[in-house]
C-alpha cells in the first residue's frame, strides 16, 4: 500500500511540477489535478475501509 501511495504522491509532484513551470495555468489543470487527487482518495478509502471495518468488528468480538 505504501508503494502505491509513493507512486501517487510522485505523479502528483510531477503534475504540480508541470503545472508551476508553465505560465498561465488554467482552472481547467487544477480541476483536474483536484479531481485525480478526489479519485486517489476514494480508492484509498474503499480499499482500506472494508480492512478497517474487519479489524474493528474482529476486536470488538474478542473483547
């Protein structure tokens, strides 16, 4: 999972880089870089929340 999180946070780095090298960045490139980084999130969160939830149920039946 950590790999994963490299490897975004890296594309990230390299879009922002991108985006700051040029002049006139449009709303339109920070919508989508908003919008790559909303996606990320929400796989990472319907990854880990069904793992999450398992390990909560799993203590809360052994206490």
């Amino acid at each position: 999972m950590s790999s994963l999180m490299v490897s975004v946070i890296a594309f990230v780095a390299g879009v922002k880089d991108r985006l700051t090298s040029e002049k006139g960045a449009t709303a339109v490139e920070y919508g989508l870089l908003v919008a790559l980084i909303a996606a990320v999130i929400v796989v990472i969160v319907g990854t880990l929340g069904g793992q999450i939830n398992t390990a909560f149920t799993t203590i809360s039946n052994k206490l």
